[in-house]
C-alpha cells in the first residue's frame, strides 16, 4: 500500500483573514490515482492510516482516519468515544491535491472550518 503525507493548513476566514499555517492536520492516506481516498487500500491496513491534528501551540492529537459502516471518512482521536470524531464535509468525492479546500467539523462543534491543502507528497 502506498500512503501519502497529505498536509492540510486553516483556509482564509474572517477570524483568520490570511489562512492559519499553525492550524491544520497531518493524514497518512492512501489516495487512488484520481487523489481519492483509496477504501480498498485503506481497508488493507487502516491502523496505518493516521491523522495528527496541530492548533495554535495546542498539544497535537494523534488518530486515526477511519470509515464508518454508513459511509464517510473521519478522523478518530479515542476509539472508544465516538463523541471526539471529527468528520469531513464529502470527503469520499474530495480529490485530495495541492490547492483544494476541504472542511472539517471539529470535535464538539457545530461549525465546519475550512483547510487549504497544502502539499500530498508520498508517505515513503
């Protein structure tokens, strides 16, 4: 299985009008050759798919990307609390490449927030 570092940053907004590099996430995904999230690769060894979220100093998160029975992809901080998912706004039609945006509702929120992918580069 090849996995990707996709690195994704804090799109602009009005509380950050120029973007936010020091909010974002680092995922290990395997992506098909269209940039879509690759189920059947992730299926293969979804323990080594991981998702670290960094905010503003915050202690980063370490998780997993996980796809739930109904379909869809989240990140999962705690398997046995499903109330910290984090999920993703159509992330099973994103094509994940430089330049995209992509929102995430955050854990205990309402609100989705807004990322830039900043860089998919291969995991090694």
């Amino acid at each position: 299985m090849t996995l990707y570092h996709i690195h994704l940053v804090m799109a602009r907004s009005k509380e950050f009008p120029e973007g936010n590099t020091h909010r974002g996430y680092d995922i290990h995904a395997p992506l098909d050759a269209d940039g879509h999230l690759d189920k059947g690769e992730w299926e293969k060894a979804p323990s080594a798919c991981t998702v670290v979220r960094f905010w503003d100093g915050e202690r980063s998160e370490l998780g997993y990307l996980v796809h739930h029975p109904k379909g869809g992809w989240a990140f999962d901080y705690d398997p046995s609390d499903d109330d910290d998912d984090e999920t993703g706004f159509r992330l099973s039609s994103h094509i994940f490449k430089p330049g995209e945006y992509i929102s995430i509702r955050d854990h205990g929120e309402d609100e989705l927030h807004t990322f830039v992918i900043a860089s998919v580069t291969g995991a090694g």
